[in-house]
C-alpha cells in the first residue's frame, strides 16, 4: 500500500465505521450466545491486502480507538489487534496467497487470535475478578464461526475500499501469474521455475 493521505484516509474512514457499527450495535446482537466481531477481521482483510506493516499500524489504531469509545483498559486490544495485522500481512507476504477462498480461512485465524490472546490479556489484566467458566469456550466458538461466515464478503468490502492505495492490485497479480510466459524453453512456458 502506498502511504498517501488517499490511502490513510481510507483506511481511518473503514476503522471507524467498523468500529461503530461493532459498539453501537453488532456486537450486541446475540446469535446462539456469540456476537459478530467486525474489527479483528477489518484488521485482517487490511494487512490480507496491503501487508505486514499496514497490517500493525491498522491493528495498533483499531484497538486504540475501541479502547477509547469502549472505555476499556488502554491498549489491551492494540496489543492484540497488532499482533493480528502483523501476523496476517506477514502470512500473505511469505505465502502470496492466490485463492479466492482464502479470506475465508485467514479470516477464521484472525477471529481465533483475537479472542484467545484478548481472552488471555483481560484475564491477566484482571486476575482479582475474573472467572472462567464454559459458556465463554462456548461463546468464543460461535463468535469464530460467525466471523468466519462474514469474512468472504467483508474482505470483499475491505479490498474494494484500499483498491486504489494498493501498489498491486491482487487481482490484476492473479491475472499476470496465470498469464502464459514468453520467455524460457519452449516446452515449459508458463511454468514457473
């Protein structure tokens, strides 16, 4: 992703309103005793397109600004949601994933590791009062399965918004891998070596 003020813009403009629509809303609907999450995957589908680094400082302002309009113990999603865009950039930067499907998969991840290690700093945070029983196992699980069940379109919406910030475009690197080479012995054009 290229650092313009365009592209920062852009990525401010798609944490807020994800944020908000998480707090005034969303995450107080209940479905089967889980609620959808929209940050870690927001998080998720910017590092899944722009990178590694894009990736953490999209996770650093994400949970910065929950945390803020939450009211909760400062930074403790930052961390979490740093590591999540770091990790996941990282994965495509060394996978260079091309499957359409994937974001479904990256985005499950993403849900795991947001509420486990979120799970794990709330109880060190608060080690005095916290209680751990199995309707929070049960709530984790359906809260990855629904997040796992928007993340196709929500990475859609996420790339369609940072399309023009990217420096490849994803689809256009798919067309041009899948694209016949000109060069190389004539038996193996189009293979890659």
């Amino acid at each position: 992703m290229s650092p313009t003020p365009g592209a920062f813009l852009r990525v401010g403009l798609l944490l807020l309103g994800a944020v908000v629509i998480q707090l005034s809303g969303l995450g107080q609907l209940r479905v089967l005793g889980g609620h959808f999450d929209l940050t870690p995957l927001v998080v998720g589908g910017v590092a899944y397109y722009a990178g590694s680094v894009p990736g953490a400082a999209t996770g650093f302002a994400a949970g910065f600004l929950l945390d803020l309009l939450a009211a909760q113990t400062m930074g403790a999603s930052s961390l979490v949601l740093c590591a999540i865009g770091y990790g996941v950039g990282r994965f495509r930067e060394l996978r260079d994933p091309s499957h359409g499907l994937l974001p479904i998969p990256v985005g499950a991840a993403a849900a795991v590791g947001w509420v486990l290690a979120f799970g794990a700093v709330s109880f060190m945070l608060d080690v005095g009062t916290a209680s751990v029983s199995g309707l929070v196992f049960r709530e984790m699980v359906v809260t990855v399965v629904l997040d796992t069940l928007i993340a196709l379109p929500l990475f859609g919406l996420v790339r369609r918004v940072i399309r023009p910030s990217l420096a490849v475009d994803p689809l256009e690197r798919n067309r041009r891998r899948q694209s016949p080479r000109e060069s190389g012995p004539l038996g193996l054009r189009g293979m890659e070596v």
